[in-house]
C-alpha cells in the first residue's frame, strides 16, 4: 500500500505558482506580515497528490514541511506487528512534517496519507528553518500547533481509558462530521469505512458495525456506499437498555 514519500512523479504532479491565489488560512501563517508572508509563500512549491497517496512515511528523513491547500489528509502508525493505526485527520490550513523544522535532522514520527485528492504547499528543510530564523512568528505557531497535539494526544488516551465504546465511535464520527463532513440530503456525509471508523475510535470493527446498525435504526445515521451519513448526532448516545 505504502508510496515512497518524494518524489513519485508517476503519482504526482509539481508547479510553481503564486499559492496568495488560493485564498485559505492557516494557524500556521498567522501573524505574519504581508512582505513576511509572501516570502514565505513564495519559497513554497505547490504539488498535487492523489488520493491515498502516503507522503510522508515514519522513519523517514523529515526533510519536507506540507501544508494543505485543499482536501484533506490523516495520520497513521504501524505498529511493530503490521497494524495500521488511523491517529488524525487534517484539513486545509494544517501542516504536517513539523519535524523539518527541529535544529536537529529528525526523522518523521508517524505516517501522512491524503484521504482525498488534494494539493499542498511544501517547503524544503533547509528553505523553511531559514524562514523560520527571519520570520519569529513561524517558531511561534509551529510551537502552539505542538501544544494543541498534546491535547490531542492527552484527550485521546483519556477517551481511551474512561470512555465506553459507544462514547468513542460517537465522538469520532461527530467530530470528523463537523470537520471534513459533506452535505448530502438530511445530513453531512462522511467518506470512511466502517473498519476505519473502528480503527479511529479503538474499538473493534464487530463492535462499529453493531453500532452504525442500531444508530441507522433510530435514524441518527444512514450507511451508504463508501460512507455514513450523520443525520441525529444527539441520537448517538441515546443507549435502550
């Protein structure tokens, strides 16, 4: 499944533009002043993934910085015995392979697959740690984007520990629901399977189909064809005894 994460250019394609052109925002470029930020821009070179492409791959040299301009991306470990394990998703605005941006070459962490066909912004390693010298407020946000995985990370391993299995799969879907849901008729499509969904809120995938069968009975979910459609998100801790 895996793709060597640069370059492959039978799976991608490269170009040079001006990315102001796109109009998104992005934590990562706050603050910045306009002469700064152009600069900064600038520097970048905007490619183009395809969907399920994995661009960057844990253990890997963390010689690149993305950021998403459109579509979207998630996170994934595998373990030592070969399980795949889905961590975060990541919209338009978000960076990954922070790691570029560490005083010491390092080495990426965890896994980056695009979800969907997407585009990116991506800076070498010597480039962006050079802009990060001239231009403060990019070592500043990267370091609050540290501190909000963190949370994550903190958020997650309590859910984990203290929530029910029903608590966990509800939490995913309403969240990936609010971040990168689609409107589809009587509700907000998400496109992921039920082993995904399994896999993202740790629990067993019987366990989620068991769940995704009772929620589609009281009408808080329709599963459909690649996806599940959110329609009563305060239906999905509803529990019969």
């Amino acid at each position: 499944m895996t793709v060597r994460s640069w370059p492959t250019s039978n799976r991608r394609s490269a170009e040079r533009s001006s990315p102001l052109e796109d109009g998104f925002e992005s934590r990562f470029l706050e603050g910045l002043p306009k002469p700064d930020l152009e600069l900064v821009l600038s520097a970048a070179t905007k490619r183009r993934y395809l969907a399920n492409s994995v661009v960057t791959t844990q253990g890997d040299p963390a010689d690149y910085l993305f950021l998403v301009t459109k579509g979207c991306a998630r996170y994934f470990f595998i373990t030592p015995d070969g399980r795949k394990v889905l961590l975060h998703w990541l919209g338009v605005g978000e960076v990954f392979g922070g790691a570029a941006l560490l005083s010491r070459p390092s080495c990426y962490l965890v896994s980056t697959e695009m979800v969907t066909d997407s585009w990116a912004l991506v800076w070498r390693r010597k480039e962006i740690r050079e802009l990060a010298a001239r231009c403060p407020e990019l070592m500043d946000n990267a370091l609050l984007l540290a501190f909000d995985y963190m949370t994550l990370f903190l958020t997650a391993h309590v859910a984990l520990i203290s929530h029910s299995a029903r608590e966990r799969l509800a939490g995913v879907l309403v969240s990936l629901a609010a971040g990168f849901g689609q409107d589809a008729s009587g509700g907000v499509k998400i496109v992921i399977t039920n082993e995904e969904l399994a896999n993202a809120a740790n629990v067993t995938t019987f366990t989620a189909s068991r769940l995704l069968s009772e929620w589609q009975r009281d009408g808080a979910v329709v599963k459909s064809r690649g996806g599940v459609v959110l329609r009563a998100p305060h239906k999905l801790l509803l529990h019969k005894v």
